[in-house]
C-alpha cells in the first residue's frame, strides 16, 4: 500500500501535520483490553446502579418505566437499521425512509396534528427548537411559558433563548394548574409563543383549550408540550388548538438508559411545514412508477440551506424513533387506548392509597393520568433514603426545582407497577414517614437537616 | 430498463404497516388494571379526553416482524458493505457495545436516580470525560450536547457568554468557504453573523482573507482540521494566534478527529472548544441517521460557563474510594441544553471502544485510516478517474479526500451525481457527494480503518469499470441505479407537492 502511495512510512503522511503539533508521547490511556475485559470492567461500573430490574421505580419526571417489547430489541438491532447513515441515497434506504414516513404518521395521529418531523433529539431540546420555528413565524421575540412545562424544557429554552435573542416570561401554577388569569396577562402582542404541557410536570391535565385562547388572541404560537402515552385517552393537542405538539419521546419503545438516547417528537399545522426542524420522509414515486419514499423539503436543511436553515439538526434519532413505531404497532390501536386506560385506573388507585397514608397528602386535586405529586410530612430526601433500603425508588423529590414544594413528591405509575408494589409504597411510605417523625421527636422536635441533594 | 426485468425486490411494491391493518388484530396483551375500576369520565372531565382512539395499526406479531424486516431489506448497510461516506466516519460497530449498552444496570437505569445510587454510571461518565479531554487535549469535558450540531450551539453560546462575562459584545463568526453546512446554521441560532473565509490553493485558510475579516466583532473562528478537504491545514497555530490576538475564541469540528487521535490535539493546536462526535470517531452506530452524541471540550478560560449539570469527583475523607456527583450549582453556566445528562446509552459504548483500543489502538486507527484514504487516492489516481475524476488538491490527504468530477461531465456527460448511482449497482454505498461546495462536481472519499486492502481495490475498480463502460456508453450510468428496490426517485416532487404522512 506504501508503495502505491509512494511513501517509505505511514508517518511520512503525517508530516503534513507541522512538528510542534505532533504529540510525541503516547496518550495517557490505558493499554487496549480484550472483549471478555472489556465486559468484566462495563459490568462492574453497571453493577454499582440501582437500576429498574434491582429497584422498584416509581420515578418519572419525563422518563418513565415502561415495558419495552422484545420485538423492539430484535428489530433495532438488526444491522440493516442499526448500521446504515441518514439516507441520503433513498434507492438504498427505503425501509428506513418508509418506517420515517410511518412513524410520522402515527405521532400524526397521536397528536391530532397533520405535519410530524422523523424526530429530534429529545424533549427539551424539541421545546427550544418550536422557540427557533415561533420566532421566525412570528417575527416576535418573546416566550410565556407555564411554570407547569418540565423544569428541564424551561431551562433549555432559557438557555437557547440567550443564543436566538428571545425573552422568556414565566407564569406559575395555582392548585396544580397554569394560572389562567395570570397567563391571559402575561401574553401580549409580542408574543412569540405560549409553552403549555399537559399532563403537566406535576402530573395535572391541563385545560389546553381554554388556556391557549391567550395565544390565540395575540397571534402567539400555542406550543403543547406532551406525554405519547396519556394521548390514547386525552384530547389530541391538535383538537385543543396547539399550533405545534411535541414531547419527550422515551416512553415509546425507548429504554430508560439514564437519560438518553431516546428521540424528541415534534408535529405542527401545515402552515408550519416549511419551518419545521429535522428530518421528513416524503412519499414520491421512482423513473417507473413504484412507490418510493425520500427526505422532503431538505431545502429547509442546514446541509443545503446553511445560514438560512429553519435549524441546525443533522443527527437525530432514527433508531429511537424506529423503536417507537415498533412499540406502537405492537401495542395496535386498542392497546394503545387500553395502555392510556391502565395507567389512568392505577394512577387513581396509587394516588388514593398514597393519600390514605398518615403524613401524606396531594400536592394537588387536578385531574391526573400517570403521575401525581405529594407532600410528605418528613424530609423527602430521608424518606426516599429509607424507601431505597426496601429496594423501591418512590418518585422525584421536587424541592430543587420547586421550592415552594420543598416537601412534594411526584409520584409515577407505570403498567409495571402492580397493584401489590403499589401497597407496598404506601407502606414503606408510611414506615419511613413514621420512622422520621419518630426520629425528629427524640430530637427534640428540631427539624434534622436535610443530606445533600439529589439528582 | 424496463419493468419488464424488475428485480424480485422492485416487483415487491412499498406497503405501509397501516395498508396492512385489519380492525381486531393486536399483538400486545396488557395485564387488566387489577384496582377497583371507575368510568374514566370520573377521573378526568369529559371535555379532556379524546373520543376516538388514535388510529394507530391494528396487526398481530408475526405480521409486524416480517414487516420490519422486510423494510430492512430495503436498507443499505454498513454491515453489508463499503460505506466511504465523507465526514460520516462509517467504522465498524462493535457488537461488544451494544451488548454492554443493554445491560440493565445501565439500560433501566433512571436518569432522576439518586447519585449516590447510580455511582457506576456518575463514574463511567467521569472515566469517558477524562478519555476525551487527553484526546482533545483540553482540559475539561460536557457529555451533554446530543449531536455534533448540538456541540457547536453549546461552543458559540459558551463563546457568547465568555464575551459577555468580559463585557464585549460580539457579532460574527468565520467558517471556511469548506464548513459543513451545520457550521453556519449554528452560528444564526446563536444570533451571530457568519462571515466566510476563501480557501487557498494548498486547501487551506487562505490567510490574507483571514487577516483582513479578523478584528474586534469576531466572536469565533469555526475550523475543521483536518478541514473537508481532508488536509490539515499546516498554518493552524497562526491561525489560532491571530484569533486570539483579536479575542476570539477558536471552535474544532470534530467531525474529522479520526484522523488524528494520538497524532496531534486541537488543545495544542490552539482551539478552546471542541465537540467530538462520538458516533463517528468513537463507534456509536448510526442508526440511519441518530443516535449520536457530541460532547464538547473545553480550555480552562471556558470552563465556567459549561452546561450545567456536570460530573464531579469528590475525593473521600474517611479513607474510602472517590464519589461521584452531578452539580447543579454552576451560576455562571449557559444552563441546560437538553434533558437530564446526556445520551448516556451512546457514553457506554464509546467508553468501551476506548477501553478497547486504548492509547496505542486509537493511534493506530488514526494512522490505518489515513493509510486507507492515501491507498485509495493513489488507486484511483492510477486509473481512469486520474483523469476523469482528478483529485482536488492534490497532496498527501489525511483520512479522507475530495475528488472533482468536472473533467468526468464536460468529457463524457456523467454528473458526479450518475456515478454515485451507478455505483449502488455495483454493491457500494457511494461516497459524499456535491461537498464541499468550493469543489465543482465533489465526491469526498472517506474509507476509514476497519476496511480492508480487499475493499479498498474493489471499490477502485468499481469506479474503473464505471467509467469505461461510461466511455463506452454515457446513458448507462445516466438512468443508473437499475438493481436498487426502487429506482431513481422524483425528489422534485416530494417537496413541491409533500405527502408526509399516509391518509388513513
């Protein structure tokens, strides 16, 4: 090979690389290691989590527990979809460009909305991204945002706003819910969009429609942040007049992984087709008439359009999405409706038993689907503690993002949760409430001061 | 060609799993709710819920597997063939990482778990930030960004902000007339002007251009390096001082960092940010199209301003190991760029990529691909695409090159295009074409290191026998693909007129 090149060393061809610039040590990295080592050393950092198998979650907070099929797993890790590059030569990429075009059908249809996009990288970003697409409809540069959309998307939004130029107002809750008199306040003429999300972060079904009149009577966006899984029961955003739907896209078909990979879903009116960030599979036909699928409207793209692009995106998620499309076709139409239906009857269940508990109480009484928030009347932090050592994780405290719910807890239900796990909560509940108030009277009735906080 | 010789898979017409839906067919069975049930208009008002269910397809398991595996044979892939796809970095994918990935310590581990109870993964993160910033050569390290892209928004708002600390308010940004277009896409979401910079006739920056776009306004200089040309421009440490004798700061694309792993660092060669796509150099699979990730690395004067959370090591004062936080309280961080930490699963099998070479095997990647993009170059340039498809700049490449295929249309009709067609019938996945758009008619050539000699000649003669037969025949690679499941597709069409979901 050197001698078709023409050169006496592989080092002769980094010489193009000037001499001050050449590392001349080794990298300070350990040596190479054999598969079998390589496993034994990824095990062992892997057995030192409490994972979902060992604990049993009722965490969510945007990502959540579910069961993921074992057809996703065979039919995403088939080399034809693992292995293959974003498909820019369509002749050899149809089935990832049809399973494009299906998916977007289907978020299409969860959402009631008729433009879906192939998928962006994840929830939060996706809600900065609809900020990107609002401000160049509109022309406008502010945001009103509910203090009920996750506490992540706010903070992304905040920090791509610093970037795009944009204003960000915050409106708080009351009773679980967006405050309609303070949003129909807060929503002005320059207004560029009203962020919703429903189930909100507490758990709480807003009313979307009657709380996106506000944007409506600007000329705001409505942008409705989602939960793919509350909506085989919940009116479709696009019924509740959202202008764009989109959401964290884990709970279909994606696993847990400690917070990614999984896929951002994004669907809008068609008036916002040519805006739209990311990926789009079209329908077209080839030279003969067949049936073929390619990227549409790429002219929106950066890798065409450059500065002028309606985003950045170049890597999404195709996989993630792939494995969504997977889970929903195996979940079929009456399955999805039955899931929604579960969840919503054994949230109820859970949320009830909880509150029967002696030192809970709900954070709040608005209608829930698959979570609910609480408040403990014991530190949280030491309650989840005592609840770990009887292998339960028993929800997301909600003190760092929330201090004025320095005692709340959002609590998730998933269809693995049983309704004996279930009871078992309430009890390590109880136990562990009881334990602390216990452990606060001999101290005194001094309040203990809270460990360190949690992720 | 005719209908008349369609292949099995072209008479096998697109069927969308929604075309084969049959109402009461299902796959999944759900466990009953087993709790005392109420009427769902009790638990949430009417007026919020839906009143049909969404019409997703309704197909029983053995119908949905042949369906996805019959689209996955309509898929090209990396594990069926040769992939030369420029700036993609398409290497082999371990299987050992996935089989890692999906061990349930690190799969169903929530994201919200405590940290004192996901150590494992707080310490994995931590072991792959320090891999990387040796590799960089910059000192500290976010795993946040989900994408190369995603790793240049967090450079220029992190550029932005460290003006801002500084009390300077900056407006553009230059990128060479080279840049990926994600370059420029970035610099208007982060509300900065772009500003190119022409390319001189080594293939590199073209310094008098610099020197005269450079001055106080400039927030940053974008710089891929080596650049899409696949050459390393040799005048960077210039570059890196004119930047930042006018207070910019320098952001490396690390799209092309396979080339150099072990062999030189974008931290030596001046850059303060960095973004490493670990689905190209590091293996992550690229799941047709995602997912990736694009960690950034940082010089010490940028730190501060890093996404929040991060990683940290605390050292044990009682005699026991280390621990591993996330800490939130950084105030002068850009804030958040997307949800919890990170794309964790993609961390896991970079991680053990790098376990898996090492300090010696990731060097030796780095020389093996470039010996394989040099080997390539000089096979081709033997042969008829010497003349016909001539390389761009013509010098020793790094670990991928750029081919112009002008000669190639004016003298025998063929665009740049007809070849990548035709070359799908000949079994290969065509390189990237029509980039960089300094180059008339491009084709950029990356064959990485996991190809072997084998490959590598096929490949060379494929496009050989292209070319002949287009002497020959100029309409044969015109009309080409012929074997694809389908042919050449009307994109015209599909955006003028877009059909983007099926009517159900």
């Amino acid at each position: 090979m050197l001698d078709a090149i023409g050169v006496d060393s592989v080092a002769e061809l980094f010489e193009q690389i000037p001499a001050p610039l050449r590392l001349d040590r080794p990298l300070a990295l350990p040596d190479g290691l054999g598969e079998a080592e390589v496993y034994e050393r990824l095990s062992a950092l892997a057995s030192r989590n409490a994972d979902a198998e060992e604990q049993v979650c009722f965490v969510g907070a945007g990502m959540y527990d579910h069961y993921v099929p074992a057809i996703v797993d065979a039919i995403t890790q088939r080399s034809e979809f693992l292995t293959p590059y974003t498909p820019y030569q369509p002749e050899i990429s149809q089935g990832g460009l049809q399973v494009m075009f299906e998916f977007q059908t289907a978020m299409s249809e969860l959402t009631g909305l008729p433009v879906s996009n192939a998928g962006l990288y994840e929830g939060p970003s996706s809600v900065a991204s609809a900020g990107y697409l609002a401000m160049g409809a509109t022309k406008r540069r502010r945001f009103v945002a509910s203090r009920g959309l996750h506490p992540h998307s706010r903070e992304t939004l905040a920090t791509y706003s610093q970037g795009y130029g944009a204003e960000l107002v915050e409106v708080g809750l009351e009773g679980g819910l967006t405050d309609a008199a303070a949003l129909a306040a807060a929503v002005d003429d320059e207004t560029a969009a009203v962020f919703l999300q429903s189930p909100n972060f507490l758990g709480a079904v807003e009313d979307v429609e009657a709380l996106g009149l506000a944007a409506r009577e600007h000329g705001a966006l409505l942008v409705v942040a989602c939960d793919p899984m509350t909506l085989g029961i919940l009116k479709p955003p696009g019924e509740c007049g959202a202008d764009i739907a989109l959401g964290e896209g884990q709970p279909l078909g994606n696993r847990l992984d400690f917070g990614g990979p999984s896929f951002g879903f994004f669907c809008a009116t068609g008036e916002q087709i040519r805006r739209m960030p990311g990926r789009i599979a079209g329908e077209t036909e080839d030279v003969d008439g067949r049936r073929g699928f390619v990227l549409a409207l790429q002219t929106r793209e950066q890798h065409i359009r450059r500065e002028k692009a309606t985003n950045n995106i170049c890597t999404a998620q195709a996989l993630n999405a792939l494995g969504a499309m997977v889970h929903l076709a195996w979940l079929g139409r009456q399955g999805f409706r039955e899931l929604g239906e579960l969840l919503a009857q054994r949230t109820a269940y859970a949320r009830e038993r909880l509150a029967a508990v002696e030192g809970v109480e709900l954070l709040h009484e608005a209608p829930v689907v698959r979570e609910f928030a609480v408040r403990l009347a014991a530190p949280v932090s030491s309650v989840l503690d005592r609840c770990a050592e009887r292998g339960i994780a028993a929800g997301y405290p909600l003190a760092r993002e929330y201090p004025e719910h320095e005692d709340g807890l959002l609590v998730a239900i998933t269809e693995r949760r049983s309704r004996a796990q279930i009871d078992e909560l309430a009890e390590a509940l109880a136990a562990a409430i009881a334990a602390e108030r216990g452990a606060l009277r001999s101290d005194g009735g001094q309040k203990t001061p809270q460990p360190g906080g949690v992720g | 060609m005719t209908l008349a010789t369609e292949t099995p898979m072209q008479r096998e017409r697109a069927r969308t799993i929604y075309e084969k839906s049959k109402p009461g067919r299902r796959a999944a069975a759900l466990p009953g709710a087993g709790v005392p049930e109420r009427p769902l208009e009790e638990l949430i008002p009417a007026k919020l819920l839906r009143s049909e269910p969404p019409r997703l397809p309704e197909i029983a398991e053995p119908e949905i597997v042949r369906h996805y595996n019959r689209l996955s044979r309509r898929n090209f892939d990396l594990d069926s063939g040769f992939y030369p796809l420029g700036s993609c970095t398409m290497k082999h994918n371990p299987r050992l990482n996935e089989r890692v990935a999906a061990l349930p310590g690190h799969a169903r581990l929530h994201p919200a778990q405590d940290p004192r109870r996901a150590q494992g993964a707080l310490e994995l993160m931590w072991l792959l930030q320090g891999s990387l910033a040796e590799i960089c050569g910059l000192p500290h390290v976010s795993l946040q960004p989900s994408a190369g892209s995603h790793g240049e928004l967090a450079g220029l708002l992190l550029t932005r902000a460290y003006h801002a600390d500084r009390g300077e308010t900056r407006t553009k940004v230059l990128a060479p007339d080279t840049s990926h277009g994600t370059n420029p896409a970035s610099v208007t979401m982060v509300g900065y002007e772009v500003v190119k910079v022409a390319t001189n006739e080594r293939g590199g920056v073209e310094m008098d251009d610099l020197r005269a776009k450079v001055d106080d306004k400039v927030a940053c200089l974008m710089l891929t390096n080596p650049n899409t040309l696949g050459l390393f421009d040799e005048n960077i440490a210039e570059i890196a001082g004119l930047i930042h004798a006018a207070g910019g700061t320098l952001y490396y694309d690390g799209a092309n960092l396979n080339a150099v792993m072990g062999h030189s660092r974008p931290g030596d060669m001046g850059f303060d940010i960095v973004h490493v796509n670990l689905h190209k150099s590091f293996s992550q699979p690229h799941g047709g199209g995602g997912p990736g990730a694009g960690p950034i690395a940082v010089s010490d004067r940028i730190e501060p301003f890093l996404p929040r959370p991060q990683v940290v090591r605390r050292e044990s004062d009682n005699g026991g190991g280390p621990t591993y936080d996330l800490d939130h309280d950084r105030p002068r961080s850009i804030g958040r760029l997307r949800g919890f930490q990170g794309n964790f699963g993609v961390f896991v099998r970079s991680y053990a990529y790098i376990l898996s070479l090492g300090a010696d095997g990731l060097a030796e990647a780095s020389e093996t691909a470039v010996l394989n993009a040099n080997y390539l170059k000089a096979r081709l340039a033997a042969g008829r695409a010497g003349k016909r498809l001539p390389v761009a700049f013509d010098r020793h490449c790094m670990h991928e090159f750029v081919l112009s295929g002008k000669p190639m249309k004016k003298e025998l009709g063929l665009a740049t295009l007809d070849l990548a067609k035709r070359l799908l019938d000949f079994g290969f996945h065509p390189p990237t074409v029509y980039f960089p758009l300094l180059v008339e008619e491009a084709l950029m050539i990356e064959p990485t290191e996991t190809e072997t000699k084998e490959s590598l000649d096929a490949f060379a003669d494929a496009v050989e026998q292209i070319l002949a037969e287009a002497e020959q025949d100029p309409d044969l690679a015109k009309s080409a693909p012929y074997t694809t499941p389908v042919r050449r597709l009307d994109e015209v069409k599909a955006t003028r007129r877009p059909v983007v979901r099926q009517s159900l």
